[in-house]
C-alpha cells in the first residue's frame, strides 16, 4: 500500500505503509530532499538487515513531525525515522512502530488505511494505486529496491540465524550478589554499575507490594477487584476425563501443590463437578516438576477470542529503544536484568 504524507512541513508521496518492517524508514534521497541538516540526525548503534539480507548503512535517526490527513481530518505525531542508505523506489517505509503506536489498521484488499484522530474522528487514507504501480514496476527494473527491513540478522550459507544471533546477542550476567530490600532477599547482577543498582533498589522498594514469594502472599483478592467468568457453548456437554494414575514421587508434588493452592484460598473442595480434568506433571529445567491442569476438553466448549494478546512483533517494536531489559521468571522466583 502506497500513501502520501506530510513530514517536516513537505508532502512526501511514494510512502510504502510495510506491516513486515521493524523501523520506521527514510532513505538518503528523501532525507536531502527535505532540505534537512546532516546535524540533525542522531547516532544509531544497532544493525539493519533488508529482505535480501544484506546489512543496510544507517546514517542515523531523526524525529520528524509527521501528519496524516485525509484532507477533512487529521493527526500530527512525532516519528522516529531511520535514516539509510539503499536504493529504493520509495521515499519512505512506514514499519510496525509507527501502525502499531497510532492504532492505524491498512486494507489491503480495499487500498486503504484508517486511523483515528486525537478529536475521536476516523482518518481514511486511500492509497494511490496508480502510483503503487509505477513504484513496482520500478522496484523490478531497478532489482535494488528494499521492501522490508528487519533488525534480525540474515541467514548465511553454512551458518544459522541462530548462530549469528548468538553472536550479536548481550550476555546475561551470571554473578548475582543478594540484597535485602523491604525485609525480603532480591538477587541482582554483578555486572551493574553503582548508580544503576541503586535505581533497581528503588523501584523494588516502592513496588515491594506487587512481588509474591508464594501463593499465600496473593490471598484475599477482592472478586469485585478482578473477577473471571468462563463463556461456554451452551450446546456443549460437560466432559469428566477419566482417572490418570501417579506414581508415589507425583502423587507428593500434586498433594502438596494443591494443599498450597487450598491454604490460598484460591481453589476449593466441590463434591458434585460437571466437568472433571486431570492435573498434568512437567518436568522443569532445574529437575522440579511443575503442576497444570488439562483443560483441552473445556477450551473447546469456549469461543475463540477475538481479541487475544498483543502479538511479539508489537512487544518487541515497543521495547526496542529500552537501555535495559529485564527478565522475570515467576516460577524460578527469580529475576534478571
């Protein structure tokens, strides 16, 4: 899909609106086009790869004042562009970043994208297609155009993407040094500066309520707080599996999780139980098991949501400028950044 859009006070046409790219892009050409200052850019330390994979020469970013219009509404937004070096028939990729952050839904089969305006009105932007054509048809005569671009590294002959992202990948701090903070035991890193541990301290320190060391420590939670409820087909009839048999270590695990979860309050003893499911044992990485429960037979008696959560792709587009990343592994009680 192929828009126009106003950035730095100029109409850009060619605008490609690319929901497989990672970055907002502009290319070189566009960037002088707009008469803007080398000065402005900022440096940009982490590596592009095109869809031919080949690694794409990044100059910089800049953050330009970007408007979409329909010529009966509007909406101005700040966008991050990254400024490269690579032949292309447009002037700019318009990633994930940008569609995902302003809510904007594109139409492919329709040729249009919607998005809504800071007064509640809905922008429609109508892609020109006679323009998308020309850029087409110019991509293939150029054999250098640049559809999409990714920030994974591209895979090589003889050697795996895994590998090479193992490579590029920062290591983990293995050294944690333990600190009592609010009465409680928190493990951090080693490798983190002074100041830097002073700040995680904080932040544990003023959030200290939401960590739980065990199922007890969530009790009496308010249902008029936070409250699920189940939608079924009614049409359906209720399923009670039947009986599996443990061994004696697995009987152990499953008496003692369930008496955690009965000491909680959160399950309870039912006598009469229209649908039956059995508890499923899996074996964790550190040699303890870990307890589910099979509900294969009640998902199907329950609608697919329509809005399940936000896919990786989003998470990860609106982490990627982060300086710090952390971990948390709630079943390891754990957490590393």
């Amino acid at each position: 899909m192929v828009i126009s859009l106003i950035a730095a006070g100029r109409r850009v046409h060619h605008v490609l609106v690319d929901q497989g790219s990672s970055a907002d892009v502009m290319f070189l050409t566009t960037f002088n086009r707009l008469r803007l200052s080398m000065d402005q850019l900022k440096p940009y330390v982490r590596r592009l790869y095109g869809l031919t994979g080949n690694e794409v020469e990044v100059h910089g970013y800049v953050e330009l004042s970007t408007t979409f219009t329909d010529n009966l509404s509007s909406r101005t937004t700040n966008i991050r562009y990254l400024v490269v070096y690579a032949p292309s028939a447009y002037n700019i990729l318009l990633g994930r970043p940008t569609l995902n952050r302003l809510g904007a839904v594109p139409f492919i089969r329709h040729m249009k994208m919607k998005l809504r305006s800071l007064e509640g009105t809905v922008i429609t932007i109508v892609s020109d297609q006679k323009e998308a054509k020309k850029c087409y048809e110019n991509c293939l005569k150029t054999r250098g155009g640049i559809f999409s671009i990714t920030s994974k590294p591209p895979r090589e002959d003889g050697v795996t993407r895994e590998e090479i992202v193992r490579e590029n990948r920062p290591e983990v701090a293995e050294g944690v040094v333990e600190k009592e903070i609010g009465g409680k035991i928190f493990k951090l890193g080693q490798s983190l500066s002074g100041e830097l541990w002073n700040q995680i301290s904080e932040v544990i320190a003023r959030h200290l309520d939401a960590f739980a060391w065990s199922a007890a420590d969530m009790s009496d939670i308010d249902p008029d707080f936070q409250c699920h409820h189940l939608t079924m087909d009614p049409s359906v009839r209720p399923v009670r599996q039947s009986r599996q048999k443990f061994n004696e270590e697995k009987r152990q695990v499953i008496w003692e999780e369930t008496e955690k979860l009965l000491k909680a309050g959160h399950i309870k003893e039912i006598q009469y139980s229209e649908w039956l499911a059995n508890v499923v044992l899996v074996k964790k990485a550190n040699g303890k098991w870990r307890m589910c429960v099979d509900f294969t037979d009640l998902n199907k008696a329950c609608p697919k949501d329509s809005y399940p959560l936000p896919s990786i792709d989003a998470l990860v587009d609106r982490d990627s400028w982060c300086m710090l990343l952390n971990f948390l592994d709630a079943f390891s009680a754990t957490t590393r950044s």
